[in-house]
C-alpha cells in the first residue's frame, strides 16, 4: 500500500515528500523490490533528481529487466540528462515489451523518429 500510494502521487507529481518517506518505508521491508526502486526512482526524476533517479531507476530494471514501465522510466531520465540514443534504446524496448503502448510512439515522434509499426 505504501508503494502504491508513493507511485500514485509520482505519477501525478504531487505530495512528494510523502511519497518519498512512503515508499522509503516499503524499502525498508523489501530493499530488494524492482517495483519499489522504480518508484523511489521515479520520485527523484519528478524532483529533477536525475542522477539519483538513474541511480534507482537503473537498480529496479536489473531486478526486473523486462518491465516495460522500468524501461520508459529509465528511457525519461535519460532523455533529462541529455542521453537520446540510450533514451530512444529503453523506449524501443518499453514499446517491444508492451506494443499496446501509446505514449511511447509519442515520445519517439517528438524526438523525429518513427516508431516500429505496431503488431496487429
């Protein structure tokens, strides 16, 4: 629950100090949670905390290495810090993981690049 909410005020980029001191809680009852270091990762990336949220976000996608949210998490933060080829790398493979995905297409056009067409 504590992660749930910490994700849930992330992705709305709101409450983020309590958020950060919830799922730090949850951390600290499973440190070895790929889910949980997204969220503690995707927290620093809304407090413009990017070389922290490379820093987690990184650790969740080796515990959870097909996760198509790691990988368009992690693609975001690389993008902020200024790295488009290995941004455009973890979208494509967020994308081949979750073809459904429309955001990512998105993020790939605004760049000038045309996304893999998707599977039927």
């Amino acid at each position: 629950i504590l992660n749930y909410l910490a994700y849930m005020w992330a992705e709305e980029n709101k409450n983020l100090e309590k958020a950060l001191a919830n799922v730090q809680k949850a951390l600290h009852f499973e440190p070895d949670s790929g889910a949980y270091a997204d969220t503690l990762g995707w927290i620093h990336f809304r407090l413009r905390e990017y070389d922290k949220a490379l820093e987690q976000i990184t650790r969740a996608d080796k515990l959870m290495p097909d996760d198509p949210t790691i990988n368009d998490h992690l693609g975001d933060v690389y993008e902020a810090l200024g790295d488009r080829k290995r941004a455009v790398s973890c979208w494509e493979k967020s994308l081949s993981l979750e073809p459904g995905n429309t955001k990512i297409p998105e993020k790939l056009k605004k760049l000038g690049i045309e996304p893999p067409p998707t599977r039927p």
